[in-house]
C-alpha cells in the first residue's frame, strides 16, 4: 500500500501550483498541509524537514522533496512524463525553463505595487506573445502532433497548459494569434485527468488575492 | 566523429561559467564563441538559434541547447553525473538548486549599486554558513562517503565546488566552520580533470572586472 504524496505549502497558488498541476495530470491522489503561521514554517524548519528552510515540500516515496524543479522532475520521471530519451528528456527540459520564465513573471505580480500593476500585465502580455507562446506555436506547427515532444503527453504540455491559461487570467485575449495553441489549449482540457483537475472542487488553487499575498508576507516574512 | 560542443556567451563567467564546469569535470573539451558586442547577440537570435532569444547556448549532438539547467541536466545524464536511478537524481537536483541559489546570488553582485551590494554580500555570507553549506557538510559526516550522492562523482558535486570557490572568492575563510567541506575541496580539487580546469590556461573564466560589467550590460541592455 503506496502512500498518497503530501504536499505541504500555504493555501493558495505560489510555487506549489506545478506540482498539483503535475501530479493531476498523472492522475495522482494527493494530500496537503495548509500553513498559517510563521511559527508553524519555523517549526517544519528546525524538525529537519526541510533541506534549505523553505518551501514547497513534498513528502513522496519515503524522501522530504524540496526545490520545485526537484521535485516536477521526480514527478517527471516516476510518471513517464519526462520523455523516452535524454533527447526527448533535454527538449521537455528546454520548453519548461522557457515557460518557468514566463511562469515567473505572474507568480511576482501578486506582490507588485498597484501603480505597476498596469506595466506588469502590459509584459506578460509582451513577454508571452512575442517570446514564449510563438516557440510552442511552431513547434506545434511543424510537427502537427498533439503534444510537444514525442507525440506523447509530457510535463512540458502540462506546464504550458498551466501557463496558458494563468498568462489568460491576466489577458484573456492572448491566445488570439495563436490558433495551434488554441487548439492544443482545448485537447488538454479534455484530457481526463486535467478536465477533473479544471473543475470545482479539486486541488487546483484560485487566482492569488489580497489574503493570499498577505499570508505569504507573513509566514515567510517578506516585508 | 563526435563534434565538440560549442559554447555561445559572453567572454565571462556568468550563467555558463557552470556549464563549463561541468563539462570540464567530465572530461570533455569544448570550443567557445564569445559575444563580444550587442551585433553578436543580434545574429544569433536573427539567425533563429536561440530558441528564446537568450543565451546561453550550446550546440551539442545536433541540437542548438538553451536554458541553463537544461543544457546542465543533458551533460550530466549524458556523462553518468546524474546518479542511478530516479531518487538519487531527486538528492542531485535538491543540491544543485541549493548551490544555485547560491551562486545565483554572487553572479548578480557586479551588476548592483555599491550599498546594495554591501548589504547583500553579508546576506550572501549569512546564507552560506546558515543555510547552504550546513546542509552538505551534514550530508558528507552522515554517511561518511567522498562524494554528496550515491558513493560516486556527480554533478552535485562538480556544482558544490565551483559555489565553493565562487564564496571563497568573496570572503577566504567562509569554510572555516566546516571541515568536512574543507577535506571535501581539497579531494575535489584532485580529481585530474577538475585539477586541470583549475590550472591557468584552461577555459575557467575569471570574476568579472569593471570593463567587461560595463560591456555586459550593453550587450544584454541592463
């Protein structure tokens, strides 16, 4: 009897979000820890559960995962998302660092003066539409398959799904010159495992408001 | 007929400096095409071989690699530096993100004003001896072995050398509470393809002086 992984993290999107993201995709059940307090972060720091006093953490296979990219490759590999190869693995690795960049910019503009709010969307917007969304375009374009890599379902279109639909929530319109991506946005959503992540009621977390921002400036002190 | 990887940067340490490392420890010799001026970035993306714009870039086994920890994973799993099997990859990734963190915060020094940098070489040193080097020279004295993961060379320890040296450069005795990574540098130092990178001559790059900062920020515009 295999434990379920259990993700300890604050209620809300940050850093955690890829990897419910990933484990969803794989169809695999998990459990999470909500923290509230400082105190309560102090505490997992001093048990020795995390290796450099920060989170996420990931309790899986017997190991105390820390380091988001760790863990998203632990997950990768385990779940037969990393591709085939070294080659296959080396392109999948490529598209999420690319994505993971872009990734950064809306995990940063929750804790973004208001009067820069309006610049901050206005790059995204840029940044995703004229760096990051026309790479998966093409590569899409070009080999006409359904995935990215492989002609297989990989964490690299699990990523881009996830950042599809963030960079949306800040510009709906985005995907407007991008009718391979639309199509690709629409295969993922109906793929079992992420149509049941999409709905009400599962793990996935909601956009980051004002309580979640000052969570996190409390529990990890960032004032 | 293998081809030697060849490396696109800067003629500077920078988000390459590891990759040169890696492949250095390895045993694999390399060629290198600097960017010396904003016209040589502009080619290279004009040409289509940086997939997003950015370097650095590695042309290895016909493929045009970007994004650093790609290019790093690849050389590592290619050269056997990436562990056994999938957990002892999970403890290679866990250390190296440590070690990256740490360097990541050295590497953007030259780039601050005068009293931000002042202020964040003390954050630098706190977070070396408190929160970094803690957590591997525990992991040397727990299991008593010459290398961080499974008994053998890997990645993880090419990369806790190299962020090693790049502190020490900052303040000499950053080691000075921490034996086991002492005796674990100076093994490391040993090794003949690491000894040899770290002998003049070779493709090591030096810290950055006034006027490559100063170029560097043309070249990117920051």
């Amino acid at each position: 009897m295999s434990e379920k992984p259990r993700l300890t993290y604050i209620n809300g999107r940050g850093r955690m979000e890829s990897i419910r993201w990933l484990l969803a995709a794989a169809g695999v059940e998990f459990e999470e820890i909500f923290l509230q307090t400082r105190e309560q972060l102090l505490k997992l720091g001093q048990d020795g559960s995390l290796m450099f006093h920060q989170l996420p953490l990931v309790e899986i296979d017997g190991m105390k995962l820390v380091q988001c990219r760790a863990i998203l490759s632990y997950i990768a590999g385990k779940y037969n998302l990393y591709g085939k190869d070294l080659k296959e693995r080396a392109l999948i690795d490529m598209y999420v660092e690319g994505i993971s960049d872009l990734m950064q910019l809306i995990l940063m503009f929750p804790f973004s003066p208001p009067e820069a709010k309006e610049k901050n969307i206005a790059t995204i917007s840029e940044k995703a539409t004229e760096r990051y969304f026309p790479v998966f375009e093409k590569v899409l374009k070009q080999h006409g398959q359904d995935f990215l890599v492989g002609n297989r379902f990989s964490w690299a279109d699990v990523q881009l799904m996830e950042a599809i639909l963030a960079v949306e929530e800040k510009v709906p319109s985005v995907l407007s010159g991008f009718p391979q991506l639309q199509a690709f946005k629409t295969k993922m959503s109906n793929m079992p495992t992420i149509k049941k992540f999409l709905q009400p009621g599962s793990p996935r977390k909601p956009p980051p408001d004002e309580n979640y921002v000052a969570t996190v400036m409390k529990i990890f002190k960032l004032d | 007929m293998a081809e030697k990887p060849k490396l696109h940067y800067t003629r500077g340490r920078g988000k390459m400096e590891s990759i040169r490392w890696l492949l250095a420890a390895a045993g694999v010799e390399f060629e290198e095409e600097f960017i010396e001026k904003k016209e040589d970035l502009e080619k290279l993306r004009n040409d289509g071989s940086l997939l997003f714009q950015q370097v650095p870039m590695v042309e290895i086994d016909g493929m045009k690699m970007v994004q650093t920890r790609a290019i790093l994973c690849y050389i590592a799993g290619k050269y056997n530096l990436y562990g056994k099997d999938l957990k002892e990859r999970a403890w290679i990734d866990m250390y190296v993100e440590g070690t990256t963190d740490l360097m990541g915060m050295i590497m953007a020094l030259p780039f601050q004003a005068a009293d931000v940098k002042e202020k964040n070489i003390a954050l630098i040193t706190e977070r070396a001896t408190t929160r970094y080097f803690p957590v591997y020279e525990k992991a040397l004295k727990d299991h008593g072995q010459d290398y961080l993961v499974g008994n053998k060379l890997s990645w993880a320890d090419i990369h806790l050398l190299e962020a090693i040296l790049m502190t020490e450069e900052l303040k000499s005795d950053i080691l000075s509470a921490f034996p086991l990574l002492q005796a674990f540098k100076g093994r490391m130092s040993n090794v003949p393809t690491i000894k040899k990178f770290l002998q003049p001559g070779s493709q090591r790059k030096p810290p950055l002086d006034e006027k490559s900062i100063a170029n560097v920020r043309k070249i990117f515009s920051i």
